[in-house]
C-alpha cells in the first residue's frame, strides 16, 4: 500500500513539474552557495548590491537565522522593491517565522508584479484557501494556449479544491464553467491520444512490415542462389535477313527473306543461373521451330512429262503421244516446311523492386545463334543472328517458384528487335 501511495505521489509530483514549464518564470538573483559566515563579514561593503544582499539572506534563511534573514532581504526589498522574486523570499521567511499575514502580503505582492508566478500561488493557496481559484482559473487559460493533459489534472484540483471549500463563493460560477471547460478539453485531448496510440500502431505496424519485408528480400537475394527454367519465347526482328543460296544456277533467287518464311520466331528454352545479392546471372538455351508451308522456285523446272506409243511393224516406224502432263509442284516448287533457329543468350538483370510476391527488375543482355531452313534439298546457307541490348521484366514469387514475364529488345546487331519471354524458375 506504502508502495502504491509513494508511486502516486512520484506521479503527482512529476505532472505538476511539467505543467509548470507553461508559465513564464521571473527574472531570478543566483546564488554562490557560500556559507553566510563567509559573507557577513563583508556586508557593510556590499549594502548597495541587492544580488549580494539576497545571498547572504538566503544562506542566513538556510540556516535557520530566520531574523538575520529578513533583515537583509527587507534591505534588497529597498534596493528593488519591484522584483516579483525578492518579494517572493521575503514571503518565505516570514512564512518561516510564522507570520501568516505578512507571508500573503509579499506573496501577493510578488503576484502583483508577475501574475504567473505559479510557485508562489502554490504557496499562497496554503495560507490563504480563497486564491484556489484564481490558481485554478490560470490553469484553465493555460490550457486553452496548451493543450496538456498535465495543466487540465491540476486545474481540476485547484478549482475542485475551491468549490468544496466555497461552493457558494464568489467566484464558484466561474470556477463551475472551468472545470466543464477542462472536462471538455480533457475528452477532447484523450481521443487526440487515442489517434495518436492508433497512428503510432499503424506506423508501428509499417515499421515492422518493412522490416520483415527487407528480411525476406534479403533471405530471397542471400539463400538458394541458383536457378534453372524453362519458357517460352516469341521474337520479331526489326530487321529482314536473307539466306543464301548454296548453288545459285539452281534456284530463281539467289537469297530468300527469312520474315517471308518466318515473320516471327517461336522458340522453347532452357535457362540456368545464379542469384547475387539483387542482380539475376542468366544463361539460355532457345530452340525453335516456326513452320512455314511456304515455296521458292528452282531455275530451270521440266515443265512436261510426255507418253509414246510406237508402232514397229511400220517403215519407218510411227509413233504416236498417248500423254503429257506437267511435273509436280514439288519438283519445280520446294516447299519450305519451318524455319529453325538454335540461339544461346547471356543476361544480367538488376532486381530493383521486392514486395512479395512480386519483383520488378531490368538489365542488359546479349545472344547468338543460327536460323535455318528446313526444306527437301538444302539450297541455303544458315543464317548467323547476333546482338545485344535492354530488358525488364516482373516476377510473381511463390516460395521457391517463379514466373517470369520480360520484354527484350536488342538494339544492335542482326537480331535487333523485341523477344517476349514466358518462363517458369525453380531457385535452389
């Protein structure tokens, strides 16, 4: 019990510690902590200093020499008998000397001079009950320039304190309508709070997201760096490329263009690589083959087949056409069938953005790789595709698999142009 009335006497002290900061403090004399056995052997040389003065005073007070005391502040009151604090020590030692009526006197003049000299009407409000609401009532106006919780806690005590001891007093109306005031502020002030706790929550809340978002960004980056796939691939070069004829005597056209058997390239692949911190290390294996169905022509094609009937018992012997039809399509029209490619590719990729499940990232790539035809008489050369350029894709993680959606484009080279990528990834 001992323990509980201790604590709640820390925290009542502690309150009205705080609230007094809100009131403006007067100007005050320092002290040089000397004994007064050490200064009144100089007090005839040092009547005319009033800072001097009060310092030996109050090391007379400190003692117990109570007289002595008063003696020499009345002489610093004649020095600066406007001064709020003086006339607030001279106050203390009469109260010191039980001399109540003086005491509230040069209380209240030091009130006069500065009116928020709370010390004082702490002191004042002990010798003289009545002043409970004029203690009370500046608290309440000090509340209305500073909302705190600490200033409504000792308002309500002052002005409570005053309407038990004057329920009917004169200024009780006054005191009434304060205390509802702070009632009101003190509502007002604890659902401020609870916004406050609520927003420190949420903000609690983020700061704990964030952390856990930045340890599992970090466990994704560190842990199980390698990874494997397979996808899919769709490109569209920028620019045509033509194979050439192996023998051209035998064809019409000496180059054929790959865009007019293969508008685009559909290709499978194979990837592995290694995860370093936030950049990706991919290396990719593209299969394709992208059918066609398309012809080109040969030179010099055997437009007719002719059938004879010979009659040997003749001279000279006759002979007559049974039939004649001209050579297939396929003698004279190869069919192309699909266009093949084979292509290896390196990438580098920088992963800037990590909330799981999805991850942003953009870099740089390179490739190589040959495309071919794939028709009856193999009479064109593979074409050789290279080049290098930007990328960027999205990610959507779930556990140690991931979806890769990207969009490349090479910038230089013969296999300038733009590649979709559909790839699922395994990190182990």
């Amino acid at each position: 019990m001992r323990k509980k009335l201790l604590l709640l006497l820390l925290i009542l002290v502690s309150v009205s510690a705080m609230a007094r900061e809100y009131f403006e403090k007067p100007e005050e004399y320092s002290r040089t902590g000397k004994h007064y056995t050490e200064l009144a052997p100089s007090a005839s040389e040092y009547m005319g200093d009033p800072e001097w003065l009060y310092d030996l005073a109050w090391s007379y007070y400190e003692a117990g020499m109570n007289d002595d005391a008063l003696r020499y502040i009345l002489r610093t009151l004649e020095l600066k008998p406007q001064m709020a604090f003086l006339n607030a020590r001279a106050g203390d030692i009469y109260n010191a000397l039980g001399k109540r009526d003086s005491a509230i006197v040069y209380y209240e003049k030091a009130l006069n001079y500065h009116y928020e000299y709370i010390e004082v009407w702490e002191k004042i409000v002990e010798l003289e009950p009545k002043y409970y609401s004029n203690l009370g009532l500046l608290y309440a106006e000090k509340v209305d320039e500073h909302p705190d919780k600490g200033l409504i806690i000792k308002g309500q005590e002052y002005l409570n304190n005053y309407l038990e001891l004057f329920p009917d007093g004169e200024y009780s109306e006054q005191c009434r309508t304060a205390v509802s005031r702070l009632k009101l502020a003190q509502v007002q002030m604890e659902s401020q709070e609870q916004l406050s706790e609520k927003a420190s929550i949420a903000q609690a809340e983020e700061a704990r997201r964030k952390a856990e978002l930045k340890a599992d960004r970090e466990n994704f980056r560190k842990e199980k760096p390698y990874i494997v796939g397979f996808g899919f691939y769709s490109v569209v070069l920028s620019d045509d490329s033509y194979f050439k004829a192996k023998n051209p005597d035998e064809v019409i056209e000496n180059e054929l263009s790959l865009k007019h058997f293969a508008p685009n390239l559909n290709e499978f692949g194979f990837m592995a690589g290694y995860v370093l911190g936030p950049v990706f290390f991919r290396g990719e294996l593209h299969y394709g083959t992208t059918s066609s169905g398309k012809n080109y022509f040969f030179r010099d094609p055997v437009a007719w087949d002719y059938v004879w009937e010979i009659d040997s018992s003749s001279t000279p012997w006759d002979s007559t056409l049974i039939d004649s039809t001209k050579s297939t399509d396929d003698d004279i029209r190869p069919k192309v069938s699909s266009v093949n490619s084979l292509r290896f590719s390196i990438a580098a990729d920088y992963n800037f953005y990590y909330m799981n499940p999805v991850l942003l990232y953009i870099g740089g790539q390179a490739d190589i790789g040959t495309v071919s035809l794939d028709e009856p008489h193999d009479n064109f050369d593979k074409i050789t595709l290279s080049g290098a350029g930007l990328g960027g894709g999205i990610m959507l993680r779930f556990s140690d698999f991931l979806f890769d959606l990207s969009y490349r484009r090479n910038v230089v080279g013969s296999s300038a142009g733009g590649t979709i990528t559909l790839m699922g990834l395994y990190k182990f």
